[in-house]
C-alpha cells in the first residue's frame, strides 16, 4: 500500500456543515436523533430525572466509603463503575448520534473535581473513559460505528505513547508493542493505542489505533506508591491487524481531515486535542486538594499537642498553613475554570482559540498540578506523625496528588520552556489575565 493510499485512509479533506452550538437544539439535531436505528441507543437528555452533576454527586459518599479498599485492590470497585456509567459519565462526550449527552468540558470536569476529592483514582478513571471517547470520533464512521455501536457507555482505555508499530498489510494495519499507564484497562472493553505508523519514504506518522482489549495482553505490574486504584497496568499486542478504519493520524484531528470530522458538524470536535485532554488532569489534581483541605481541617479540629495539651485548631501555624492552602487552591480553580472556559466558548462560538491559548492552557495544566501539590504538601507537613498512618486518608492524597505531578502531560518545565518562548516572540499575546483591546 503506498503512502498516498495510507494517507487517504487515515485523512479526508471533506468538510461536514457547522452547527455552531455545542448542544444543538436545532431541527438538525432532532434529524440526527430521529435517524437512529439501533436499540442500545437513547436520548439521554429526555430521560434525565436529575441532572448530571447531582447524580454523580450522589454517587460521592460511596465512593468516598470504597477509597481504601479500591487502594488495596488496585482498581476502581465494579459498583463504582455502574454508578458511573448509570449517572452517565461515560457518554457525557459521546455525539447525540450514536446517544451520548454532548456534554460542555465545564460541566464535566466541574463534577469529576467534586468525584476527586471522595477518590482521586476513582474520578482519574472515570474523566479518562470519558475524554477517550472524543479521540473515537475522529475515526472512520465504520470504525465509530463498531465503537458505539455498543452502546453511548463504551469504555474505551488507552496507552497514548507512540511505544508500538503499525505496519500496512491487506486489510488494515499490523499493530505491535507494549504500552505502559492503561488506567481502568480491566474495565474497558477497548483500548486507544498510540504509534508510529511507518509510511516509507516518510517520516512515520503519530496515529491511534483502536483495538479490542480482548486482543491485548494486559501485565499486571501496577504496584506503585500512588494513584493505586487506577490499575494503570501495560498492555502488551504482538501483530494484532487493524482494520484501516480503526486506524487514524493525530495530525488529521488537528489539521481538519480526520475521517470523523465528515459524520460530526459539531465545532465541540473540531477543538485542538492537547488542550482539551490536558484539562483531565487537574480536575483531578484540584479534586485530591480540596480533600487534603477538608481532610486536615477535620484532623487539626482533634489534634491536641501531647506535651502542652494545646488544641491544634487553635495554633497560628495550623492557621496560617490552612489559609495558604486555600488560597493556592482557589487561585488555581480559578485559573483552570478560565481555560476550560475558553475552551467551551471557541465551541460554541465556532471559532479556533485565540492566539497563545492552547500554549497557555498547555502550561496551566501541569502549573495548576503543581499548585496543588504545593498546596497539600504544606497541609501534610503541618499533620503530624499520625498522618503517615495508612489509615490515614491524608497520606492517601500525599500520595496521589504526587503520583499525578509525575505524569508527563504535568512536566512544568517542558512545558514552561514552551510557552515563555511563545512569550518572548510574541508581546501581543492575551495573557488571559489581562486581554489586550484592539490598538493597545
């Protein structure tokens, strides 16, 4: 197969109409809604009795209650996982037409930072099934409609580092490799894989390649000092065939041609990939603060100095680490709730971000990871030596909020570099803070 051929494959030129609202109400819509034929597939958004959040937010004494013993088991319990997918996390980014919610970035990050703060794996499996379906819709309709055809609550996995090969036979693609970090794999039943594909004499090409994790191999060596009940376990394919249509270039979801961009006219697809994903992360992050925050605010209420019998509520330290913290907390919810907004208004607006914004939002993500490490690391040095009990949900965040600045998406220095470059070329650049006026 030549490389022309893979490229027609793996990229279209054709461009669908634009509908400029992320959650059509228009006739277009109902067309998409009426025109569907399979069983498994609903309106959801007719048949909500409460809404989104609050349902997911009955879920969170629960969850909260299952936090130790999903650490112990090294995964997100099953009743967990249909509490999840019955509030409808799962589909909350999957198109109308296949029966999915279509849900705005805020809406769902807002709830899965409130998910966090009863179990931060819980909600980092969670926001990751949900995220992963927007990546499916870039796909070839054949390759969406195997996909969700099994329904808007599919749960799709994925190991995204390009560790593996895709080599063009008849009929797709021979697939091979091990991946590590596939959050929730166990519970999925497919899997987004990234690798390079070989396109001679190019330079191979970045792509996902979506496969059954039947056909995967799964290691079991999640054992690590955080984020244990995510089961981020490797995954290892040797010589699985893709089919073509389960196949697709990155670069095409960012230069407008992916295959998928022809069945979905809503602008909510066409929005640059890394921003969008990036904003997964410090959900979670600002979810495991906000829980330290409470967490030792309860602890310090108990805590009594042993050699002087003074309560620690009544201390300036607790005090001065406790308003510390929830400043840097609340600063960087700020500035998280802003780039996802920006996000959610170049949707609804049908229009690409401002100039440096994805760079922007691309540092934010792991500076306000960074922000609420500091932040719980300041509220665990100020615990105690009882906090380092393992019964002990403090030492659980300690861990966590850790584990996730480890994540190469959170490099603040990589991504540093990136942007305070941006900044040095570039002084017209809104700093989000303060946007400049037309002639400043």
């Amino acid at each position: 197969m030549s490389f022309a051929a893979r490229r027609a494959i793996l990229g279209t030129d054709m461009q669908s109409p634009i509908n400029n609202k992320n959650i059509g109400e228009d006739e277009d819509t109902a067309t998409l809604v009426s025109v569907q034929t399979s069983a498994k597939v609903l309106d959801h958004t007719l048949t909500a009795v409460k809404g989104f959040r609050q349902t997911v937010l009955d879920l969170v004494p629960d969850v909260r209650l299952r936090a130790e013993a999903a650490e112990k088991q090294r995964g997100v319990p099953a009743e967990t996982m249909t509490g999840l997918r019955k509030a409808g996390l799962f589909r909350a980014f999957v198109p109308r037409l296949y029966g999915g919610d279509e849900r705005t970035l805020a809406e769902v990050l807002d709830t899965t930072t409130d998910l966090a703060a009863a179990c931060p794996s819980t909600a980092w499996v969670g926001t990751l099934f949900a995220m992963h379906n927007i990546a499916a819709c870039w796909l070839d309709k054949r390759g969406q409609d195997e996909i969700f055809g099994e329904g808007p609550d599919v749960l799709v996995a994925s190991a995204v580092a390009p560790t593996g090969t895709l080599a063009a036979v008849d009929g797709g693609f021979r697939l091979a490799g091990r991946w590590s970090f596939s959050s929730g794999v166990e519970h999925a039943a497919w899997i987004m894989l990234g690798a390079l594909l070989k396109a001679e004499p190019e330079p191979p090409e970045y792509a996902f390649a979506f496969v059954r994790v039947a056909d995967v191999k799964i290691v079991d060596d999640w054992h690590v000092a955080g984020l244990r009940a995510t089961g981020s376990k490797s995954v290892e394919v040797d010589g699985v065939v893709v089919p073509a249509h389960r196949v697709v270039a990155v670069k095409t979801a960012h230069d407008g041609t992916a295959p998928g961009f022809a069945v979905h006219k809503q602008p909510f697809y066409r929005l640059p990939w890394y921003p969008v994903f990036i904003c997964a992360f410090p959900a979670i992050g600002l979810g495991t603060a906000i829980a330290m925050l409470e967490g030792f605010r309860a602890y310090i209420k108990t805590r009594v100095d042993s050699f002087s019998g003074q309560a620690f509520d009544g201390n300036a330290g607790s005090a001065v680490r406790m308003a510390a913290a929830a400043a840097e907390i609340d600063a960087a919810r700020l500035v998280f709730r802003r780039d996802v907004a920006a996000l959610d208004r170049a949707a609804q607006e049908n229009r690409p971000l401002a100039p440096g914004e994805a760079e922007r939002i691309m540092y934010d993500a792991p500076f306000i990871m960074d922000a609420c490490s500091r932040a719980v690391l300041q509220l665990f040095r100020g615990s105690g030596g009882r906090a380092i009990y393992e019964a002990s949900p403090l030492q659980r965040h300690f861990r966590d909020i850790h584990a996730m600045t480890q994540h190469v998406a959170m490099d603040l220095d990589r991504a540093g570099e990136t942007y305070g470059r941006l900044l040095f070329r570039n002084a017209d650049l809104a700093l989000g803070a303060r946007e400049r006026a037309d002639g400043a």
